[in-house]
C-alpha cells in the first residue's frame, strides 16, 4: 500500500514453457501459446516461436514486450550484416549479440530468457541465454514455469542420434506434458525445426494434428 492509502498492484508472474533440441541433423523448437499474468490467461494463442532468418530462430519466455524488443533488434543486425559483409551470420554471433545486449541492460534487465538456435556452416548450434546475459551452449533445453517437467521427458528420452522428425515429436511430447501440469503453460504447442541444408519450417495444424492425438487430451 502507498503513503497516500492505494493499493498498488503486485509482481505478477509469468508463466510458459518452451524445448530446444540438437540432433545429428538440425535443431528443433516448441512452446507453449498461453500468455499469463498471475493466474491470469491474458491470450490462448500467444507466439513465442519466431524465426530470425531462414536458418536461425528464437523462443522467448517472460514479458513479450521485452522479448520483443530483443527479437526486433536481432532482426536488424543479421540483416545488416548479410548486407554489409555477403555472409550469413554464424549462430554464435547472433546469440552472443543478444548475451551482449541483455548484459548492457543488466541494471535495468528485459527480463526475458530465450533459446537461440539455428544451422550454419559449422552445423546445428542452440545457446541459452538468460536476462543477465550468461550464454550457454547446450544440447538439450527447456524454460519457463514449465521447464522442470519438460525436462523429465527430455532427459529420459533424448538422443543425439534422433532425426529431426524424432526430436519434433519429443519435443512436442515435453511440451505437452507440461502443459498438463503446469498452470502457466497451455492451449497449444507451436513445433518448427531447421534442418542441415533446408530452411526455418514450422509445423502446420494439419501435421500436429496426430501429435496432439497421442499426448493432449484435447485438441484445440
């Protein structure tokens, strides 16, 4: 309550979950679509999947505005620099361009932790990046309310070995189950992955159709 006897609004959390997967032949993604305030569902079908080029993406967990901001800002630069140097960005580059970003703006952060994946000539590459700007590279990752529950799937059944077509399914898999049992993730799930040689794809309704058969209750 304020000196002059209002009540000011609490710190509401966020909630979401979002999966990143390395395998032998590309990188895939998946999230939740449920925005929250608190207990709160502010929207049923938010994105928190984008790509940043045709072989690079994002995921985003906590305020969009702040993820948005960042995405718009990685946006410009790997354009920039296609344009000025008639390269393509590498993957490290680009997550250590926003590791940068968030590390400059850590007194007053963008509180956002994202997943940065993606191929380049050196192959599939993702890095975990949090408001603070630590980077990480990993092979595995999970984020959001949910993360702790994706993870039990993932690491249970996660090779490197897998294909692309494997690692969406399990992907998709950890997803789900957390939505089931997390408050703060739900709705529905959004899959894209990148392949060696190929192009961001994102998975369309049609082709999640069998996936929420197998591991949603409901379809939505």
């Amino acid at each position: 309550m304020s000196s002059l006897g209002i009540d000011l609004p609490k710190n509401m959390k966020t909630g979401t979950t979002t999966v990143g997967l390395v395998v032998r032949d590309g990188v895939v993604l998946a999230t939740d679509t449920r925005v929250t305030s608190g207990f709160f569902v502010a929207h049923r079908k938010g994105k928190k999947l984008f790509p940043l080029s045709d072989y690079s993406a994002i995921t985003i967990a906590g305020r969009v505005a702040d993820a948005q901001t960042i995405i718009d800002l990685l946006k410009a630069n790997i354009r920039y620099y296609q344009i000025s140097r008639g390269l393509p960005m590498d993957i490290v580059s680009i997550a250590r361009l926003a590791s940068n970003f968030m590390f400059n703006y850590r007194w007053f952060p963008y509180i956002a932790q994202l997943i940065i994946a993606g191929v380049d000539s050196t192959g599939p590459h993702m890095f975990n990046i949090d408001l603070t700007g630590s980077m990480t590279e990993e092979a595995i990752i999970s984020t959001g309310s949910g993360s702790p529950i994706a993870y039990g799937i993932l690491e249970s059944e996660f090779r490197s070995e897998l294909t692309v077509e494997e690692a969406a399914r399990l992907a998709f898999k950890a997803v789900a189950a957390a939505i089931q049992r997390d408050i703060g993730s739900g709705d529905s799930i959004d899959v894209a992955y990148i392949k060696v040689g190929g192009r961001y794809v994102e998975l369309s309704s049609e082709e999640k159709r069998p996936l929420y058969s197998s591991y949603v209750r409901q379809v939505y």
